[in-house]
C-alpha cells in the first residue's frame, strides 16, 4: 500500500461512524457544496455522465480497475451501515490507490473527496431518499445538482470554524 491510501485508511477508520447524529452544522453545507462543485468539474472535464447521485465509482469512470484488496484495506468501511457513506469511502480508497499506482487522473483529482471526507470527520452523515440528499433538516434535490454553478468553497479547517462560530453566534 502506498502512502495516499495509507492516509486515506488512518483517516476512514478516525471516523466513529457508529456514533454519528443527524444534526448539521452550517459547515456540513460549505463542504457538500464544495463536493457537488468538485464532482461537476472532474465530470465535465471528463466528458462524463452519471446516474443522479453524486456517488459513483471513480476508477469505472476513467476506465481503470483496483484490486479488490483495496476495499478491504479499512475494515471499519466495511462495518458502515449507510449504503452511501459506505460507497464514498470506498470510492476514497479507490481514487488514493489509483494516485498511488502514478494513474495520471487519479493524481489530477487525488482531492475530489476531500470536502466529503471532511464532512464524514466532522461528524457529518447524510442519506439519500426519495431523489434527495438529506443533511440533518436540510435536503438537496438531486434531480438538477448536476446543473448548479457553484463557486469555489474555503474547506480549510479556519473558515470552516468561523462558518459555524456565526451560526451559533
């Protein structure tokens, strides 16, 4: 195992999975933006079309393969009980594996899971139902997200904080 999914399984298996709540905080909205965002530009870069969810296979779309070992690599993944928790980190695993391997559009988008893994630290959890992602009592129709221009997000760990410290305030 390479360094990239190294990090990628040290930072999965910090997450306490089994304890997350159903809150949100203003910051889980700047970060799933900034995911949405990054997912819209790798996709249009890449001349790519999805099913509607904003969760997919990283390596079946750029026409690569991983050795299942990968999804292995970090039990706790596997003891997820949200199907679409489950699959983002294993599409984690996948695009740090394929950075790893030197694949030259892993290594160009090594970060495109960064706000939702960021997110998943956070203590951030969502599920999807009925065509929506729902975030605590917020829901984003995923008929059309692939249509939104959004602007570029500050994910880092300051602007995260002060986001939240003026919902509080």
């Amino acid at each position: 195992m390479g360094p990239l999914l190294n990090k990628a399984i040290e930072r999965l298996s910090s997450i306490p999975f089994e304890d997350m709540g159903s809150d949100s905080r203003e910051s889980s909205h700047v970060l799933l933006r900034e995911y949405f965002r990054r997912t819209n530009q790798f996709l249009n870069e890449m001349g790519v079309s999805i099913d509607r969810y904003p969760i997919f296979s990283f390596a079946k779309v750029i026409g690569e393969s991983v050795n299942e070992e990968v999804y292995k690599a970090c039990p706790k993944a596997d003891l997820i009980q949200n199907p679409y928790m489950k699959a983002i980190c294993y599409c984690y695993l996948e695009i740090s594996e394929l950075a790893d391997r030197g694949v030259s559009s892993a290594t160009r988008y090594v970060d495109l899971y960064e706000p939702i893994i960021k997110f998943l630290e956070r203590g951030g959890s969502f599920t999807i139902r009925q065509g929506e992602l729902l975030v605590g009592s917020s829901a984003y129709p995923l008929t059309y997200w692939r249509d939104l221009d959004i602007p570029i997000q500050d994910i880092s760990d300051i602007a995260l904080e002060r986001v939240d410290k003026k919902d509080i305030g």
